[in-house]
C-alpha cells in the first residue's frame, strides 16, 4: 500500500463543482419565486409554511432512501428545534419581508453580508482575533452595501437594507447557534429538524395573524412547490452531495454564484435595475466574503 497521498480526479472536481453551482442556482430563484408569490398576494406566513413543511418531507424521503434518517433526542433535538424556530424562522421572515421593499437582486445581495456577521460574533462571542485580513474583508462587504444602496435608490431603501442586514444577523446567529449541534449531528440531518420547526413556527404566526391561507388555484400551488422544491429541498442536497467532493471552503466560495444568479434572474425576469455601482458593490461583498472564507 502507497503511503503517498491521492489527490481527488479531475472528475469528482468536476462533479462537485457542478453539485454545488447547482445549489446556488437553486437558492439564487428563491428571491425570484418569492416576487412570484407576492404577485400572487401569497402571505410570507402562508409562502414559509408550504416551503419548510414540503421540503421537510422531501428530505426527510432522501433520507430515509439513502438509510441516514436518524432520531434525535436530548440536547441536539432541543438544539435542532430551536435553530428552526427561532433562528431560521426570523432569517427566512426577515428575507421575505425586504422583498416588500427592495429588488430581489439587492436582497441577495445584501443577506450575502452574512459571513461578515458569523466573523463579528466569533470575535464578540469568543475572543477570536482579528486579523488586517479580516479588517480588509469586512470593510468590503459592509462598503458594498454603502455603495449599492447609495448609489441604486430605486431598487432599495433604507428600510428594506435594514430589514435584510436583520435577516443576515439573524443568519449568522443561527450559523453560529449550529456549530454546537454539528460536532454529533450530520448537516443534512439537522437541516430535516430545523425545517419543520420553522414550519410550524409559521403556522403559529400565520394563525395568530389570520395570514395563513390554503391555496385555492394551481398558479399560486406551482409557486410554493418551485420555492419548496427548486428553491430549497434541491439545493440541500445538491450542497451537501457537492460538499463530499470538494469540501467546505470550496464549496462556500462556489456558493458566492447565488447572488449574481438572483440579479441576473431578476434582470432578466422584472427588469431589475442592475447599475455599474450595483456590480461594483456586488463584487466588493463577495470579495470580501471570499477573504473570510479563505481566511
């Protein structure tokens, strides 16, 4: 037996690339099938019941087809459930709300501020250092979001950024919440707890406000299976399958294509405004998120 190392083929580089450009594509329609489900005056309760709750049973199904459906009990259960009812729940509301105010482009792009967030509450939380690497990657994510909001005020607001940077704290405690439950859970198995808490996180918020509907027509029907399919149960997997091949920070920096995935969509799709300061902008936050990533 060779004591050397065998590097990964070509064709599981190619592979995992694939899987993981896959999943940014699929959570970069999100925003997209989101201003379809506003048009179709679908509430954001109603919208992230069907979302969790259908996706849930999808990965759930993969699964049990692949023999990795585990039972958790004590301390990850109660982790598990908690990441989805709180943490998950504020970031997806959060997300659907600055839809209300901005394009779905400069929504992606703004929650993609996330990875600034996760680095912030390392240092807050437990003493992590701060390097001039990292000064230098959180003064390009958060100058991009000056600059593409500044600089775009018909596709946003200083409500609608606000609304979003809310969603992207709320990411990253969720993020940071989840390392604990991750040193004995796998990933895909705790994203299958986490959405159903967050689905019925929505149907408590949905009935105590009288926004949760039933869907009545097949348009509105087709919309929340794109985002609970397509949007949502399909990325999971594609993310994690493509985690196999080519690893975390790999994945993570393939996984900056969602939001240039979102602009474009929304471009082409709404006729989005998608300035040169919007692109700038855009490029300083995923630069900045790169630097972390690699960091």
């Amino acid at each position: 037996m060779s004591g050397s190392l065998t590097r990964p083929s070509l064709t599981d580089d190619h592979v995992g690339i694939a899987l993981v450009l896959a999943s940014a594509v699929g959570f970069g329609t999100l925003g997209i099938f989101g201003v379809y489900a506003q048009r179709a005056d679908l509430s954001i309760p109603t919208v992230l019941v069907f979302r969790f709750l259908l996706a849930a049973v999808l990965i759930w199904g993969f699964l049990a087809y692949r023999g990795q459906a585990t039972i958790l009990r004590g301390r990850p259960l109660a982790g598990a459930i908690a990441l989805g009812a709180f943490g998950y729940t504020a970031q997806s509301g959060l997300y659907f709300l600055g839809l209300e105010f901005m394009t779905a482009g400069l929504v992606a792009i703004v929650l993609y501020t996330y990875p600034a967030f996760v680095v912030v509450l390392a240092v807050a939380t437990i003493g992590e250092r701060v390097t001039r690497t990292m000064l230098l990657a959180l003064f390009l994510a958060f100058g991009g979001i000056v600059l593409v909001t500044g600089a775009n005020p018909a596709g946003a607001s200083v409500v609608g950024v606000l609304i979003v940077l809310g969603a992207a704290l709320a990411y990253a405690f969720y993020i940071t919440g989840s390392r604990a439950v991750l040193e004995t859970v796998d990933p895909m198995v705790l994203t299958a707890y986490v959405l159903p808490a967050a689905g019925v996180s929505y149907v408590l918020i949905g009935t105590a406000t009288g926004q949760l509907e039933v869907p009545t027509t097949p348009s509105a029907w087709t919309i929340l299976l794109c985002i609970a399919v397509f949007a949502t149960a399909v990325p999971v997997v594609t993310f994690f399958a493509g985690l196999q091949y080519i690893g975390a920070s790999r994945a993570s920096i393939i996984s900056t294509a969602e939001p240039p995935v979102t602009v474009a969509l929304g471009a082409a799709l709404f006729a989005e405004p998608v300035t040169a300061a919007t692109v700038v902008g855009g490029v300083s936050i995923l630069a900045g998120v790169i630097i972390l990533e690699r960091e």
